[in-house]
C-alpha cells in the first residue's frame, strides 16, 4: 500500500489524500476540525524528538508489532527522525482502557514527556463483558484520559485507532460515535482513524490462527501507512 493509503473521515468513509475529498466530497475533516493537508512536505522538522511519540494500548499495537516499527521505518527514511532512532512503546498486550490510561500517565511521570500519543484501546474491555454499560465506561474513560492529557501540557497531537468490526470483536460499532465525539471535542488536536473502511474485502488483515482478533503482518502495514499518512498530512511529528 502507498505511504499516503486512504485513510478515513471522522464519518468513517475512506477518502483520498491527493484530492482531499471527504464523505460528501467536501473537504476531509479529522479529530478536533482540523482540515487534512494534502502536502506534508512544508511540515517544520526536526520539532519532536523519537522518543516523545509514544504509542499506548493494547494487542492492536503491539501484535504482530510492524504497526509501529512500520511508521518508524517511514520516519526513518523520510527524515523525521534519526536513522537510530525509535518510539516510546508503552503498549501491552491485554491492556483494558484504564490500563491503558494509567500507560500515558506513569510515562509523564517520567523525564520523558510525551508530545505526540498513538493509541487504540477500549475492545478488550468489550470482549470481556459486552453491555451498554462497559460502552459508555470505555468512553468516559477515554474522555478523561484526553483530559488528563490536556491539563498535562505537553501533548501537541493524538492519533487515536479504532479496530474493525470482526466476529469475535463486539462493542465496535457501538464505541465508534461515542470515541469520536470524544476526540472531535478534545481540546488538545485528537485525530480519529478509523480502521473499518481499509478492512472491508481484506481477510488477509486478521489473523484466523489467533482467533480472528489480532491484524498479520498486511493488515498491520495498513495500519502504518494509514497512521503515516496522518502524521505527514498534518505535521505530526515530523
């Protein structure tokens, strides 16, 4: 897939990057408003270190793992970061949303402050108990880590991704308006990518032998390049 893939709208359908053309054919419109540039290549450089990126979650980040290590490389070569350097990688495989949460803050507690979050999080707690209930808790939790992050001061950008909806996944669409209402309304710029449009027609992104709920190899180079493209198409990090 090309680094600057399809990636979604905050209505979930996919558009293209080189026309900027969004669900109704306006104008892409991603996370708190911000309009998706079509040209990175303006971005400042060189204005956030490696090693404040930091990627939270759960098994969608850290299963099969080129997820990161494929944004990395695209970082790498095109000189966002230095050909040694790498990600903070707090992510943990079995981690529910207030793990997840507790991720973000005991990396601030460190000298390491983060200025750019990637992250997924909140199906696991669905798979676990699948209620209105563990929704709407997913969803406030989530709402008051991107307030946390907001009172911390040192986050300038998250990208937040949502899994597709898979057979062995429940809670997917249920969550999806609520995340994205939190992260349209998130003070500090949060950016929603949803992963249901690049999954449709695709089997070989899940990986049956796991029991259909972790990405392979393909489908965790989709995610890359769909997560490069938003950082390059509004100067995440780069």
């Amino acid at each position: 897939m090309a680094r600057l893939a399809p990636i979604t709208c905050i209505a979930g359908a996919l558009a293209a990057l080189a026309t900027g053309s969004g669900c109704a054919g306006e104008r892409i419109k991603l996370g708190n408003g911000q309009p998706l540039l079509v040209d990175g290549s303006a971005c400042p450089h060189a204005q956030v270190s490696a090693s404040q990126v930091v990627w939270i979650g759960d098994s969608w980040v850290t299963i099969p793992g080129n997820q990161h290590t494929g944004v990395r490389d695209l970082a790498r070569a095109a000189g966002a970061i230095g050909p040694g350097d790498d990600y903070t990688i707090d992510a943990a495989n079995g981690a529910l949303i207030g793990q997840i949460a507790v991720q973000y803050t005991s990396q601030e507690a460190t000298a390491i402050k983060a200025k750019v979050l990637i992250m997924d999080g909140g199906t696991l707690d669905t798979i676990m108990m699948d209620t209105s209930a563990t929704v709407t808790s997913v969803a406030n939790t989530f709402t008051q880590l991107l307030s946390t992050v907001a009172d911390d001061g040192t986050v300038t950008a998250i990208i937040y991704f949502l899994m597709p909806e898979l057979p062995n996944i429940p809670g997917v669409a249920a969550l999806r308006p609520l995340l994205q209402q939190a992260c349209t309304q998130s003070t500090v710029p949060c950016f929603f990518l949803d992963l249901q449009p690049l999954w449709v027609g695709h089997p070989e992104y899940t990986d049956t032998a796991s029991g259909g709920i972790f990405p392979t190899d393909a489908g965790g180079t989709v995610i890359a390049d769909a997560i490069w493209g938003l950082m390059q198409s509004n100067c995440i990090a780069q």
